[in-house]
C-alpha cells in the first residue's frame, strides 16, 4: 500500500473493492489489507505485492508464534517486543502454563509469582529455573511511548537430556535356533521421554517378532516427571550365521533434536549345538572297565565350525532343553 492510502485511510473506500486476481499478474499475490482507525474502519484497494512475499506486519498484530526449547533448571528470559527499554512502560504480561488453569496476568509491581516469573526492569520476563510446568504459552503486549503497540507471543517447550544408556544384565553367549535374551537397555532421566533403539554390527536392529523382538516399557517419576526407558532385545540367531555378533543400544532425544546417545558395544559368541548323534564319547581303556585307583580317560569329539563349546555332567539326563539330576 502507498504512504497516501494508509495515511488517509477514511478519506475514500467505504465498501470494499474485489481482489484483483493473481493470474493476471505471473509471480504475484493479491492482499486485502483492512486497517481499523477510529473512528471510522476503511478499506485499502488490493495491491499486488511482487512474490515471495515473507511477512507483512500490522501495527498491534502478532505474526505467529516464535517456538522456544529451555532446558529443565536453567534460567529463560523472553523478551517483550516493542517494549521501552526502561519505565515508564505500558506492558502486559500473561501466561498460561501447566502452573494455571487459565491466562494468568503477571504485574510489573511483582508478587508471589516471582519465585516462577518475574518482570525485569527492561520489560523482559525471567523464569529464573524452568520446570516442566512451565510449559504452555507467554504472550506480552507493549506500547512505545508513541502509541505503537506491539505483541510478542512464545510457545515455550523443555527438555532434559539423560545420561548415556546403559546395557543391564548382557547376555554372556547365545544358542543358535533359540530365543535367547541379549540384555536390558536403561535410560534415566529424559524429558520428553525419547526413543531406545538396538543395533546389530553398527546398523539399526528393527525388530520383525521371529528372528528379534523388543520388549519396551515407560515409567515416570511421580516427583520429577522425568522418564525412565527401558528396553529388552530377544533374538534367535539363525544356524550358520554369524558366530560373533556386536549389539549396541542408543537413545534418541524428541527434544531438542540432536545426535544420539550409544551405549558401549559389546560381542557375543553364538554357539550351535551339534546334534548328538555327530558327538562321540571315546574311552581309554575301551569299555570303561579298570580296577579302582586306575585312570580313565573320556574324550567327547563334535565336528563343528567354529568349535563348539563341550560342556560335561556327571549322574543326569538330558531333559528338553536341559540336564537334569
């Protein structure tokens, strides 16, 4: 719009005028400004603005929303837009948190709010240590000692970041064509709650329910309100496959969006067991009969690759899966 036409804005136009359409004007877009001045509320002809068009700013508008991510306990300042830099000021704080249950409005004279929020002398607004219930929506409206009022609205979400993951109980070796339990992920201490993720030799783990399955489970302190993840990887690693796999687990933050965190790798040894009808059992001398004091000597052989492990029990019968006494 011309400096004429805002500055004269009831001179002319009391009915609107139709847009004119940006078809006729390649690479343009057509707006239709309404300005209310008292005492009287006119229209502005449309004009075609030359494309990209990024902002355009009324007095007294807000122009959307700036998003802001605090950590928990650090302090946040926001500042009020448009706000003198010292009193006298014309200002208006408000909030509405998970502290209130509706817009609560902050005085410049202070309160009992100022251990949470407080109005600095520039017209900022301090939160000296920010909470989870600090989460919501602060909204700050100011007027320039020329009348100009200005509004400044935040979105305000927090975040905590844990410490690195940790492996609980790790399996010490795995069998092959069985379920067999890898460990228990750990994360403590994360706001929001975030993601726990298993990794096979340096790549994502995605559980399919048959050769991987993941076993999740979310607590939060009923104190705090920070997150505790846990996550328990079974696989059943196939016959023939890779004797010493690498697991890792790692914890991926929803806010703010950063690198994740990894725990240790750390190997196991796959063992596969030989049918028994390939293992033998040689004895020295043959037939295992000798005079008491005398020696014996038993040898099991099972062809395999790798070597399998050989395990020997005495006075028991294999039962399922198991020896029993």
């Amino acid at each position: 719009a011309t400096a004429a036409d805002t500055d004269a804005p009831c001179r002319k136009h009391s009915t609107p005028h139709p847009p004119k359409s940006p078809q006729n004007f390649p690479g343009t877009r057509a707006l239709l400004f309404k300005l209310p001045h008292p005492p009287c509320s006119s229209f502005i002809s449309p004009y075609v603005l030359p494309a990209p068009l990024l902002w355009c700013c009324l007095p007294g508008a807000v122009v959307g929303s700036q998003n802001i991510t605090a950590r928990i306990g650090k302090p946040l300042v926001l500042n009020c837009k448009g706000a003198p830099k010292k009193p006298p000021q014309q200002l208006e704080w408000k909030l509405n948190t998970g502290r209130t249950e509706a817009w609560k409005v902050l005085s410049p004279q202070g309160g009992p709010w100022d251990s949470v929020a407080r109005i600095l002398p520039n017209g900022s607004l301090l939160l000296p240590a920010v909470g989870i219930q600090d989460e919501g929506t602060f909204r700050c409206r100011a007027t320039s000692r020329n009348g100009k009022e200005t509004k400044s609205n935040y979105q305000v979400r927090v975040y905590q970041i844990p410490g690195k993951p940790e492996i609980v109980d790790p399996a010490s070796e795995l069998t092959a064509g069985v379920p067999n339990k890898v460990g228990t992920c750990v994360s403590e201490g994360s706001y929001p709650a975030g993601t726990l993720s298993w990794h096979l030799d340096g790549k994502p783990l995605i559980p399919d329910g048959k050769g991987a399955s993941v076993k999740e489970e979310t607590r939060r302190h009923p104190e705090t309100g920070l997150f505790t993840l846990q996550s328990e990887l079974m696989v059943t690693p196939a016959r023939g496959g890779a004797p010493r796999p690498t697991f890792s687990c790692s914890f991926s933050p929803s806010l703010p969006r950063r690198r994740a965190l990894h725990t240790a790798p750390f190997q196991l040894t796959v063992w596969e067991p030989v049918p028994l009808k390939e293992v033998q059992l040689m004895v020295e001398p043959e037939g295992g009969a000798v005079a008491p004091g005398s020696t014996v000597t038993l040898t099991c052989e099972a062809p395999a690759q790798p070597p399998p492990q050989i395990h020997w029990i005495k006075d028991a019968l294999w039962v399922g899966r198991g020896w029993e006494p």
